[in-house]
C-alpha cells in the first residue's frame, strides 16, 4: 500500500464542505465509468455533517442516488429509528433528502429486529448479506466498496473495533457483535478491519484537537492493536481528510497540503 494521502482544511465546517465536494466528485467519476458506485458511511458528529453538506450541495444533483450501494461500517445495537442510531441519523441528514434506492441502502440490524437482543446473530447477518453483495472479482470477506468513510476516536478507534478489543484480533470474520464497548452504548455490530480493507478507497475524517494524538499515532507507524486506524488502509487509496486541530501533531512531511 502506497504512503496515505493527507489533506488538511482550517476548520471542522470547510472540512466537512470539502469531503462532500469530494465524495461528488468521486461518486460521479465512478458511476460515469460503471453506472453503479457503493459507499460505506459513518457516524459521528463530522461524518453526520458531511452527509448534510452533500444533501445541500448543488453539486449532489449530479449524483445518480438511485446507482448507490449504501452500507454502514458501525452501529450502536438499539431500536430501529434511535436517534444514537448512525443509520437514523444518516437517514434524516441525507438519505431521506435524496432519491435512494431503498433496496439498496443495507443498514445494520436492530435491538428490536428479528435478531432480538442478540448482536452476533445481526452481525452474521450483515456479513451474510455483503458476501452475497460479492462479485466474481471480489476476492476479500466483503465487496470491494468504492469507498468506505471512518471517522476516529480521540484512542485511535475506528467503526466500533477498539484498540486490544477482540475485534482487532479477528482473522475470519468481516462483521461481528461487540460487548462492553468502552464507548457507549456498549453493545455494537462493525465491520471487521478485514472488511474495510476490502474497499478501493478508505477515507478517514477528522476534526478535532482531541483527535490530534491518535492521528499522529496512526499515521506515524503505530501498530494497529494499539491504534486500529494504523490498519485502516485501502487497496488503492488511503486519504487522510483533517481540519487544522486534528492535524496539530501531525510533521510537515506528512502533509499532502
């Protein structure tokens, strides 16, 4: 994997404005070559935003939302239309404002699903489902997504694998149930790192001076047991989206601009 990309904006707001002009852009030049793109979201307070500066955007009109694959990398085991849900606030900041495909945006399960209470049923559901979203060409335990966004924890955690969490050790599995999450709530499905490496493009945005520490971590040699976002890699791109606070710690030489 070649040296990550790391692109720096002033603030939390030109940040979150300068990943949905990207992610345009990208979703665009995609679907011009292939009619069909997929995405993986995330949560948290910058991806939250991202997703509604894409459903201002002008540009988003140029976007065949009806061509998306949606899935999501993490999410809080809870009813379905919680609000600490990823995918209920993805839903009312863009996936309720643009023209989707339902059946093709795939959300994680629900505490009151058909899975009950039982988060590794729901996880190997997920995982049941992106195997059957494989194609011939895709080689990994998931479809090779287009792109797949993570934001960061101020310990270096990405979706919901923890540093030394039993996710972090997983070898076989693209989805599992977690327990005792040291971020509530504590019960979670995610995305396995197996998984996220499988997409072309994995992007990582980041705001915040509390972030500073873990990003330099990351991308200064870490081991990913210790900082999971060291093992968040895509197999062609790995971009590094920051505002200026994440970015404080960061040595000139690592700085795309």
């Amino acid at each position: 994997m070649s040296r990550p990309d790391v692109v720096v904006h002033a603030t939390a707001e030109m940040l979150a404005a300068a990943a949905a002009a990207r992610l345009v852009a990208r979703i665009v030049d995609i679907q011009t070559a292939s009619w069909s793109a997929s995405l993986v979201l995330t949560g948290g307070g910058i991806g939250t935003a991202v997703l509604r500066e894409l459903a201002n955007t002008q540009a988003a009109t140029a976007v065949d939302w009806r061509g998306l694959d949606i899935y999501w990398g993490d999410e809080r085991f809870l009813p379905s239309g919680h609000p600490e849900r990823n995918e209920t606030q993805a839903r009312e900041a863009l996936l309720d404002r643009v023209d989707v495909d339902p059946a093709r945006v795939y959300p994680m399960g629900t505490s009151d699903g058909p899975w009950g209470d039982d988060p590794d049923a729901a996880a190997q559901a997920y995982e049941d489902l992106l195997q059957s979203r494989r194609r011939p060409e895709d080689h990994g335990l998931a479809p090779s997504f287009d792109i797949c966004c993570l934001g960061l924890g101020e310990e270096g955690h990405v979706a919901s694998v923890f540093p030394g969490s039993p996710a972090i050790y997983e070898t076989e599995r693209a989805v599992i149930g977690v327990r005792g999450s040291p971020k509530p709530p504590p019960t979670r499905i995610t995305m396995t790192l197996l998984a996220i490496r499988c997409a072309a493009e994995v992007w990582l945005i980041v705001s915040g001076p509390e972030k500073a520490a873990a990003v330099a971590m990351a991308l200064g040699g870490a081991g990913e047991v210790q900082v999971p976002a060291a093992g968040a890699t895509g197999r062609r791109r790995t971009l590094w989206l920051l505002d200026r606070a994440a970015a404080a710690k960061l040595p000139p030489e690592l700085l795309t601009r």
